[in-house]
C-alpha cells in the first residue's frame, strides 16, 4: 500500500504541480473501490442528502447521519485522506457548535478533516476547529447549504465585484487556517486567479483546468443518473445501463426458473427426510395443531 495520503501530501501535491484527485463516497463498498483505484481525497459530502437519500437539496442531512456515513467511509479506505462534511446548522449557530461537531466527525466518523461553506463570516469557526487540532477545508462559489440564498444551483462570482469577494473570502479562509478549500462553480479564470493567490490547494468542481485538483461525485462521474446532466459533470460509465441490465437479466432467470442452477445450489449426500416423521415432529402437543409451512404459523 502506498503512504497514507495526508494534509501535508496534499499541500506537496500543490507545490510540485501535481494534480490532486479527489471524489465523493458515502459508505464502505465505494470507498474500497476508489480508495483503490487512486483517490488522493474521499469526500463525505452532504450530498448524500440528494443521491443517497432522494432530497432535492443537502439542507435535511443531521450531524448523526454524516457520522454514520464518514465511520462507514473511513473503515473502507485504506491510502485516502478522508474529509467529512459539516452539515447545515452544525457550524453556523456558535463557534462552540462548530468546533464540538468537527471533533464528533473525526472521534466517531475517523476522518482526517472536516469541510465547511461560507467564508469570512465563518473565520472564527475556521480558526477555532484548527486551534483543537482538526484541519479543516473551505468551500466557496456555489455553496450547496446557501441554495435559497443564492436563488438556486447557479454559477458564482460572474462579475467583478463577486468575484472579488470570492478571493477576499478565499484569502480569509487561509489567513484562518484553512489547509485546503474547495471551489465550486465558478468561471474559470476566477478559479485561476484563486488558485495563483492561494498558497494551499484549491479544489475545483465546475471551475475549470486550473485548480490544484478536482472532484465529483462518484454517482455523477459514474453515470448513476441518467437524468441529471450538469454541464460540468462528465461520466466516464454507464453504471444505470449496466446495473439495469445486470438486474433485468437477474429477473429473467428467476421467472424462467434458470437461476440457481446447479452450480449455485447446495447438495447433502447424507441428508434423509421422511415425511411421516416430519409431521409428526411438527405436531404441537398442547393443541393438536400443526405447524404452517410459514415460520411456524399454526394451520
């Protein structure tokens, strides 16, 4: 197994022009499977309030569920740093809430770090989270948490004067500890200018080429949702089309009475059962009834 991938890695990463791989993953199964195929960065996002859950945004997603989901992360993946995200309303409310629900996502979750939204309202927090020794990434631009706020899922930082707020917020957020932050949906020469300002690695999803690294989410660059086509998600499967037809064939055997077969069937050389006796040993002595063929149901 290669090294352990860490904050420092990451950071090294930046320094020598390396890009930074990263992707989503909400339990063990994926984790293996990306964890082995060379992710640098699993992340436990809050989306799994949309693509694991069905919500139509992440703001329904609880602090309890995001810690099942980081432990289940964190016990399938071997060599990645795992970050695990802060959800709605469990950083916002105090400095307090956020630094005691960061140490509930690395003492009961075992991730590396912890991701927040939002930027220099939030460098308190920021800093409060790293002085109790947990690092903690940033995220700007499209901030899934503000949906209402922002009017919906639309590109950030299209003018001069948000974009300029995006770098100042950027450059808070490093001045306050940040080790790494993530830049969701804005232009790509934004991107560029953040990526060239900030001395720690900046992340991109719908940012462009010029970002330290990127990430998606693993259902999305797997092709699990046919009907969501964002323009800056690419897929590289047709996990639907496969999966779908994996099950349709599993159906079709099942009702032609092909499967199992027998090299899926289990045999016993020695086993011997009488039919007299098995009723008879089925019989209830206190009533006379006879035991159903259905978990013990009297008939």
């Amino acid at each position: 197994m290669k090294d352990k991938v860490t904050i420092h890695t990451l950071k090294r990463l930046k320094q020598g022009g390396q890009k930074i791989c990263m992707v989503t993953a909400y339990d063990a199964t994926f984790a293996h499977i990306l964890d082995q195929a060379g992710a640098d960065v699993l992340l436990v996002g809050d989306s799994l309030g949309m693509v694991f859950q069905g919500h139509d945004s992440t703001l329904p997603v609880t602090m309890d569920q995001m810690v099942y989901h980081c432990a289940a992360v964190s016990r399938g993946a071997r060599r990645s740093h795992i970050v695990g995200d802060l959800p709605f309303m469990s950083y916002q409310t105090s400095v307090e809430a956020a630094v005691r629900n960061a140490g509930r996502l690395v003492a009961e979750g075992g991730v590396g770090s912890v991701k927040l939204e939002g930027g220099a309202e939030f460098a308190d927090a920021v800093a409060a989270i790293t002085r109790a020794s947990i690092p903690v990434m940033g995220h700007l631009g499209l901030t899934p948490q503000s949906v209402h706020k922002m009017g919906g899922y639309v590109v950030q930082g299209k003018d001069e004067q948000a974009a300029v707020k995006i770098l100042q917020d950027a450059l808070a957020l490093e001045r306050a500890g940040a080790y790494a932050l993530v830049l969701e949906g804005v232009p790509s020469e934004l991107a560029q200018q953040v990526t060239q300002r900030l001395s720690i690695p900046v992340i991109g999803i719908g940012a462009g080429v010029h970002c330290d690294g990127q990430v998606l989410v693993c259902y999305d660059l797997l092709g699990m949702n046919p009907d969501f086509k964002p323009k800056f998600v690419k897929r590289y499967a047709d996990m639907h089309g496969t999966i779908t037809g994996a099950a349709s064939a599993f159906f079709s055997e099942i009702r032609a009475g092909a499967f199992p077969d027998e090299d899926h069937s289990f045999h016993s050389k020695t086993l011997r059962l009488v039919a007299s006796q098995v009723h008879r040993e089925l019989e209830l002595p206190e009533t006379g009834e006879k035991v159903g063929p259905i978990y013990g149901v009297p008939v």
